[in-house]
C-alpha cells in the first residue's frame, strides 16, 4: 500500500505567506507625504486592520509612512503601473486584497490594459501642476535673432510651438547657431534635383534659416562635412562620402500602384499626396518606418543599426509622386533637415491625465489553475521512500524473530 502510494507522487497543500496576510497598501514612495495628506483616513484605517504598506514600484518593498527613501527618478519615470500590476497579479494569490494610490499622469500607463484576479481597488491623486511649458530647443536665424521650440504640455493635450525674440533668455537651452550645409547629388535627375532645390530653398527664404546649399551633378563637386546629404541615383558611392545625414534612393523591383502618403497620423492632409510608382521594400527587424503608403508599404525607412541613413523608395518625380508638387513637401523636408524636438522630450516632459475609468484593469476572475498562488506545493516522496523502508526492515525483523522461535 505504501509503495502504491508512492508512486502515485503524494504531495501537501500548504497556505503560502501571501495569503497570511490581510492585504496590501501601495504607494508610491517619492510621493508618500502628499498621498498621506490626502487620503489619511482611509490610510489609516487599512493599516489598522493589518494591510502591509508597501512600495508601488518594482520591488514592493516594505515602507513605513515616515520614508522618505531615495528614488531614482529616472527610473521611476519609466514605470509603467499596468506592468506592476502584471507582476503583482503574478506574485500573489487570487482574490488578494491589494489597494493602490497612485499618480494619474498618462505617461505610466503604457500597453494593454491588464486583467487581473486579485481583488484591486485603485485610487489616484490629481497631478498638482496643471500646465508645463518648457523650451526644449533654441536657434538662431539668419536675421540674428532667436527662434525657440516650446512644448507645452497640460491635463489633456500636447502641442509644440515656435516663437521669435530677439534676446536669449539665461535659462534656456544653448542656442544651436551653426549654419546647416545640404547637397543634393542629382546624377541624371536633374528634375527631381530642382524640386528638392526650391523646397531648401523656400524653408531658407520664408523661415530666415541658416542654410547653405550646394546642387551637383559630379560626385566631384560633394562638399566635406555635410550635415545633409541628398543622393538622388540609385548607383552607389554615398558611402564614400562623410555627412552626418544620407537621403538614398532605393533600387530594386519597381512597382506601378496607385496609393498615398500617410503618416503616423494618416494622410498629410485631405489633399493627401498620391503615390503612383514605388520600389517594392519589406522592412525587415530593426528598420523604422518614417513614411508609408496607404497600404502599409515603407516610402522612407531608416535602419535602426544606422540611424543616419534614409532609403527613400521612390522618386521625386511626379511620374513617380505628386509630392514635389504638393505644398506639404517643404514641410516634410524640414521636419527631415531641423529634427528639433529631442527624442526624450515628449515622454519626459508628458503632463497629460488619464481618466480614472481608463486606469482600472480586467477582473479576470479566478482562472482554472490560479488556485494554486495561494498554496505552496510540498513534495512528500522522500517522507513516504522512508516509510517504505522502515515498514520493509520492520518485516524483516519480524520474519527473523519468527524463524527462530519456529527451530
């Protein structure tokens, strides 16, 4: 019998630690002062009833209402609360009782929407700045005076801005007063060359930017230390050239397919640019698609391995686009040539809310299996392996003592 049960593999349910415990209480530990202020009854009464107050970052880690431990800000700005409350989902047993207070800024809720199956009550604290402006960058203009980028940033939207003044303020970032050198190399594509020319051309005249530009058809005539290179042919050779930026045509299978421009936010305009003529590409892992057709195929990508490379996978030629013809195309050159913004600013500086039905996660009930987060599994084969052998060593004694008596 025992040995029947042994390799049936005997195992004991036993109640974890977690689910010891009346709940958890977490908060966000830079700012525990203000959440205390503002929710201290409730505080207070959870922690009465045995509630561990805990961290609401990675860690959980065990706090008292008199922390005032170091964060690191960076890292706590990267957060995102959905995928805490993924691991915490995974850390303790379902039905668990777990409140949160948090901050509601829409920076920290990144992904899906999680399901859950502990029992969350969730609260936030409104943010208490209610609108941001920071100038994120500066330049200066051909007529000497100063234009300043602005993010603006309050509950409910973002926006840039520009502005002009004629003084630099001491406390904004250091003005970029360089002048921007862009060659375009046309081999035979003198026409495509000379739309390209004249959309330089007009960001220099109606903007006042600081821009020198050289037109070429021999790869004589390249300039050193471009920061913009425009190489409009499909031989090689761009690789041979030193600029901070190269704008390629690509070559390959050339495909004849009506479509149109579209964005990360669809098509430029309701007078949207129509592509008539394409390279046929497939971005493979690591390219970044920064332009795209009506149909998803990439017009201009750029490698994530190079990120100074842009293939561009048609023409400027309105055989090929209406785009040098459309009044959206100095526009897209500039956002191409004066890449003001920097890349963290948006996600840095993010002042938005979210809406408090929004934060709230799935109740994804009990799920079959989840049952056993809340008991801890102990294998009992070496308990019944002795067993075994001493009910074994019993017998044998046993039968010993028996013989004997029976001679």
């Amino acid at each position: 019998m025992a040995v029947s049960m042994l390799l049936a593999g005997p195992q004991w349910l036993k109640k974890t630690a977690g689910s010891e415990q009346k709940g958890w209480l977490l908060v966000e530990k830079k700012s525990i002062k203000n959440t205390y202020l503002k929710f201290r009854q409730p505080i207070d009464s959870l922690l009465k009833l045995g509630y561990e107050l805990r961290s609401f970052d990675k860690d959980f880690q065990n706090i008292s209402l008199e922390d005032r431990g170091v964060v690191d800000e960076e890292d706590s700005a990267a957060i995102s609360y959905w995928a805490l409350i993924r691991k915490l989902d995974r850390l303790l047993p379902p039905a668990f009782p777990v409140f949160v207070i948090s901050g509601n800024k829409l920076k920290h809720f990144s992904g899906s929407r999680p399901g859950t199956s502990i029992n969350l009550s969730w609260y936030t604290i409104d943010q208490e700045e209610d609108a941001r402006d920071s100038v994120v960058s500066a330049r200066q203009l051909k007529t000497g005076e100063f234009q300043f980028l602005t993010f603006h940033s309050d509950k409910t939207a973002n926006f840039y801005r520009r502005s002009i003044s004629e003084n630099l303020p001491a406390s904004t970032v250091k003005p970029d007063t360089s002048t921007k050198t862009i060659t375009i190399y046309s081999e035979k594509n003198t026409e495509d060359a000379r739309y390209l020319d004249a959309a330089i051309a007009a960001i220099a005249q109606f903007g006042n930017y600081k821009i020198s530009l050289t037109n070429t058809q021999n790869v004589s005539g390249i300039p050193d230390q471009q920061d913009w290179l425009f190489w409009l042919s499909e031989k090689s050779g761009w690789e041979k050239h030193e600029t901070k930026n190269t704008f390629i045509y690509s070559k390959g299978n050339r495909l004849n397919q009506v479509s149109w421009l579209s964005l990360d936010n669809g098509p430029v305009d309701q007078d949207a640019v129509q592509i008539f003529r394409m390279i046929d590409s497939k971005n493979g892992p690591g390219v970044r698609t920064l332009w795209q057709d009506g149909f998803g195929n990439p017009l201009l990508s750029r490698p994530s391995g190079e990120p100074t490379l842009y293939w561009f996978h048609s023409r400027l030629d309105p055989s090929w686009t209406d785009l040098p013809w459309n009044a959206s195309f100095p526009a897209l050159i500039f956002t191409l040539i004066f890449s003001d913004p920097p890349v963290d600013a948006w996600s840095r500086l993010d002042n938005r809310a979210i809406d408090q039905e929004q934060i709230q996660p799935v109740n994804a009930g009990t799920r079959n299996g989840e049952n056993k987060k809340a008991f801890g599994v102990v294998n009992l084969d070496g308990l019944f392996w002795i067993i075994v052998f001493f009910l074994f060593l019993t017998e044998r004694i046993i039968s010993l003592k028996t013989a004997k008596t029976d001679g």
